[in-house]
C-alpha cells in the first residue's frame, strides 16, 4: 500500500481578500494604504507592453486631465460619478488666488480611493440589523455602506439638477452648483432613504481630507493643500531647525518620497 500524504489539506484560495489587496493598497507597517495601487499597480497593470490600455480596464480620465502623474486611476468611480465628484469638490474647495482648488488637488481620485477601500464598504463597523434612528451625537447609525450612501448621493445630485435647472450638475454654472449643494447641506433635497445633509457632510469631510491628506492617498497632489498652509509634511528629522526663532518654512515631503528615496 502507498505510503498516506500527509501533507495538510491546501486551504482553498480567499478571493474577497485577494481583490481586496490587489485594488485597495500594499500593507505597510500593519497600514492598508489604499492610494498606492492608482500610482504604483493601478497605472501600470491597465496598461499592455506598448501603452494601450488592457482590455476591460478602466477607461482613463479625460484628455485635459492628463498632467496627474501618480495614484489617478480610477478604483471605485465609473466616469459619470467621477465628474461629478470632482465638480461638487471644487465648489466646496475652489481654486483662489492663494492656492489650487480641489479638483487640480486630485481630490476626486482620492475619494475614489477611500470608496474602493475598507472605509467604503465599512470593514471594521457593525452593519447587522436592527437599525434605529440615531441622535445626531450618535454619529453614522445607517443600512447603506458608504460607497453605497456616496453613489446614492451622486445620482440625487444630477436628479436635483435636472429637476430644477434642466441640466446634469457638471453642466451647471458655479452659482448653480453652490445653490444645489445648499439644498442638499440644508435638508431641503432628497436622497433615497438617506437624509441629504449626511451626505452633504460625508462629502464636505472627504473633500477637505482630500485636500489635506497624504499625497499618496490619492489627492493632495504635488502637496499643494499642505504648501497653502506651510505646512511641513512627512518630515524624518526636525534637529536642524528645532532650537531656530520663528516660523521656518520647509520644503514639505510626502510618504511617496521616502518609498522612492
């Protein structure tokens, strides 16, 4: 009789968690980091030997926005709720004379980002029924997953806009756009099964995290939101410039720059 394997049973393969690591980032120091695939695995694994996108890949951003050079490809978002995103976020944070405005920041790619990510799908919350209507103070207490209340939201803000004006959002002026989102922060829109104003907020944060985050998230890009504030980023050692008199300005860095240094 032949001798019994007894090597262990292979454990068949987790799928969910293969996906997971392949679209939402690269572990570092236990930190899923979701921004790295658009920059270091996104932008390339789209793409054949001589530059043409991989069939079913995701479609590239518009012409114009071309010039993004890391962590823009799209994870979550089809291309209709990318546009919108990045409209709605720059009339939130418009570019001014101190500084560039969201969308030139990238923040719609890095919302994209946080959707396609754990926080999207609302990975370290419980989400089993029963649900209850929440006091305010009680925070998030919804059915809906976030990328799910955020695409809800998307779609409640063309139909406002087609309703009202008779053009999608992206198509409205500046002064129109404010004037939707105003309906939506004031609770005076509708969103399925969602109250307006929560998702106003959710996308008012993400905007201004956007805006601010980590340059390898996603947005913040070229650190333009962190250069308005003169603010020092990601800095390894302040012992040459801690003991100086007033403010001191520094060249800020990025996590980005110590990954490639």
């Amino acid at each position: 009789m032949a001798n019994e394997d007894k090597r262990p049973p292979q454990q068949p393969q987790d799928d969910s968690r293969r996906r997971f690591l392949k679209y939402t980032g690269t572990a570092i120091g236990g930190v899923v980091v979701g921004g790295i695939v658009g920059g270091l695995i996104g932008a390339n694994a789209n793409k054949t030997k001589s530059g043409a996108p991989a069939p079913g890949a995701s479609p590239a951003p518009p012409a114009a926005e071309s010039d993004r050079d890391y962590n823009q490809a799209l994870m979550f978002f089809n291309q209709n709720q990318f546009q919108i995103t990045e409209a709605a976020t720059e009339r939130i944070f418009p570019a001014d004379d101190l500084g560039p405005g969201a969308k030139e920041l990238g923040v719609a790619f890095f919302i994209d980002h946080q959707l396609a990510s754990a926080y999207g799908s609302n990975a370290k919350d419980y989400m089993m029924a029963p649900f209850y209507k929440a006091e305010a103070y009680q925070g998030y207490q919804m059915a809906f997953r976030r990328r799910e209340l955020f695409v809800l939201g998307l779609e409640a803000l063309d139909g406002f806009s087609t309703k009202n004006y008779q053009k999608k959002f992206v198509k409205l002026t500046p002064e129109e756009q404010d004037a939707v989102l105003a309906a939506f922060e004031s609770d005076k829109a509708d969103v399925q099964a969602v109250p307006a104003p929560t998702f106003f907020n959710m996308l008012r944060a993400l905007t201004l995290e956007g805006v601010y985050s980590d340059p390898l998230y996603g947005g913040n890009k070229n650190m333009g939101g962190w250069k308005m504030r003169s603010f020092p980023g990601n800095q390894m050692s302040y012992t040459d410039v801690i003991e100086k008199d007033g403010l001191v300005k520094i060249e800020p860095l990025s996590l980005h720059d110590h990954l490639t240094s």
